[in-house]
C-alpha cells in the first residue's frame, strides 16, 4: 500500500529531525542587525553628551553583550572610559580588564591611557607605570604629553619626586602654548 510508511523510514526521518534540533540549539543567541547596534550606540552617545556617563556605561555593555569580535571591544572600550567619568573606578577597570588591548595604535593609545588613569585613580601606580611602558611608539604628540603627565602622577603616588620631575621635564619639551608651559612648570 502505497499510504504505508514504514518503520524504518519514519525512524530515520526522526532521527534527521533531531539532528537538525541539536544543530540549531548550538547556533547560540540571535544577534541584532547592525541598523539595531547603530541606534543603540547613537543613545549611549547621546547619553555621553547629556553627562549621563552611568547609564551611557550601562548602555554601552549592552551593545557589548550583543555584539561580536572589535564591534564588542569597542563598545566595552567605551564602556569603561563612561564608567570612569562616572565615578566608578572598580567597575571601569573590570569593564577594561574583559578586553584585550586593540591592535590600531590609536585605539591602543587609548585603551592604556584609560588603563593608566583608572590605575591611578586606584592608587595602584605599578599597573599605571605598565600600561605607560606599552604605548605604541609612534603615539601622538598629545598622547605622549598624556602619557607623561600620568606617569609623573604614577611616581608622585609612590613617593618617588625624582622620576616624576623627569617625566614633567619631557612633558614640558613637547608643549606648545605659553599657559601649558607654565602650568607645567608650576607642577615641578
């Protein structure tokens, strides 16, 4: 009878079906689309400039959990950097320590300033002087003024006056305004 299905049959088409399940169970959680990911980032960013940085960290780890691969280090990035002008030193460098630091020297710049600054702000000047060391070297100007003035901070928080006089001396060489100049050397 041509209506009959046989056992066989049936047991194998049971067994493609459940395959399929198990197959598509591991393809993990939907991902939004990057039209979604845009406006998400566009609110934290509104948030940012509102001085909301509490909800724009908050925002930015979200965009985080959903996204994948550099979009996902970037939003963390920016999540942390939020955090810190929130006031929320721990939770900045939890947020920084959950990436690696990015391979473009400029976001790279950027992620060991941050780590420098949040190092600070916890008194922890050996993981400050560290992220200092791997600043890319052809970091920008700014970047290395930046840079030198946290190191100098980084040596003030240690009690060594000496190193941090010599960091604000090379600070000094690299500024170009009148009012920085001597800004700087009213730190010395």
């Amino acid at each position: 009878d041509a209506m009959q299905t046989h056992p066989l049959t049936l047991s194998r088409a049971l067994i493609v079906l459940f395959a399929a399940a198990i197959l598509l169970s591991g393809c993990g959680p939907v991902r939004p689309d990057s039209e979604d990911l845009a406006n998400q980032a566009n609110t934290a960013r509104q948030l940012e400039s509102a001085g909301d940085y509490a909800t724009a960290a908050k925002q930015w780890r979200a965009i985080a959990a959903s996204a994948a691969g550099k979009e996902r280090d970037s939003a963390m990035l920016s999540a942390a950097s939020n955090a810190y002008r929130a006031g929320q030193v721990k939770q900045a460098r939890a947020d920084l320590a959950s990436i690696p630091v990015p391979a473009a020297p400029d976001r790279a710049s950027e992620y060991l300033l941050l780590r420098a600054e949040l190092a600070i702000a916890d008194n922890d000047a050996r993981d400050a002087l560290e992220a200092l060391e791997l600043l890319p070297a052809e970091a920008s100007t700014a970047t290395r003024i930046q840079a030198l003035e946290l190191q100098a901070d980084a040596y003030l928080l240690v009690g060594q006056a000496g190193p941090a006089v010599v960091a604000l001396e090379q600070r000094g060489s690299l500024l170009e305004s009148p009012a920085a100049v001597e800004e700087n050397q009213r730190q010395i």
